[in-house]
C-alpha cells in the first residue's frame, strides 16, 4: 500500500499495555513517539476488524511476545491537525507508517498526544463479551 496517505484514511495505533485503555478511550500515553522519535501505524481502510487486529499481532504484539489488547483509530486528517506532526509511509510491513515531527519538549509532545487521545476510537481485541 505505497503512496500518499489520504486525508480520510483510517489508522491504527497498536495498544499492548491494557494500563493505556480506559473506559472512555485510549489513554494520551499510548500515542507518545518512542526513542526513535517516532509514532508506529497501520493503515487500515478496506480491513476488517479482525484483519486489523491479525495484523497488530503479527506486526506488533508477537515481535514482543505479547498480545495486543486493542489499537486506537485515528482519521489521518487528526493527525495532521495535531501541527507540526506529520504522516508518512514506511513500508515494510505493508500498510506500516509512522508520525514524526513531535517537538523535543516532553510537555509539547505530551499536548500533542493528548490532543491525538481526544480524537481517536478506542478498539479493545480480543472483543470483549457481551455477558455470560
């Protein structure tokens, strides 16, 4: 899936810690760059929910030997209302990109995390049950 990352496509942000999922969505933390200074996603349009979370354990949770516990999913246009951040692709794996552009200051980052936070659709996985 090569090219420019459209607007509207959808994005997910893989959550291996449950600590980062709350009841009213994902928690800031879970959006934070990591050493590298960036932000790992997968773009999602045209998947289903359970392509979605078939590539999160593949990509994300086996490499650390942990299961995913669900992904937050942004619209690209988030994204890039969060400014400076911006998206670009970095394949492989297929589908894989990543944010960049996050400010040195921890506060400005964690803003900008926060503000990503407010936006994005929790998706806890395995799908929770719907009672006994």
């Amino acid at each position: 899936m090569q090219g420019a990352i459209a607007n509207t496509e959808r994005l997910a942000i893989y959550v291996l810690d449950s600590g980062k999922l709350k009841a009213s969505g994902v928690h800031w933390r879970a959006f934070i760059p990591g050493n590298d200074g960036e932000r790992s996603f997968f773009r999602t349009d045209g998947l289903t929910v359970e392509q979605i979370s078939r590539i999160g354990q593949r990509e994300v949770g086996d490499p650390e030997g942990r299961p995913i516990r669900g992904w937050a999913q942004l619209i690209a246009q988030n994204v890039l209302d969060a400014r400076p951040l911006q998206l670009i692709p970095a394949e492989p794996p297929e589908r894989h990109g990543v944010i960049i552009n996050w400010p040195p200051e921890i506060q400005e980052r964690n803003k900008l995390a926060m503000q990503l936070a407010n936006v994005a659709l929790k998706h806890e996985w395995p799908l929770p049950s719907l009672g006994a």
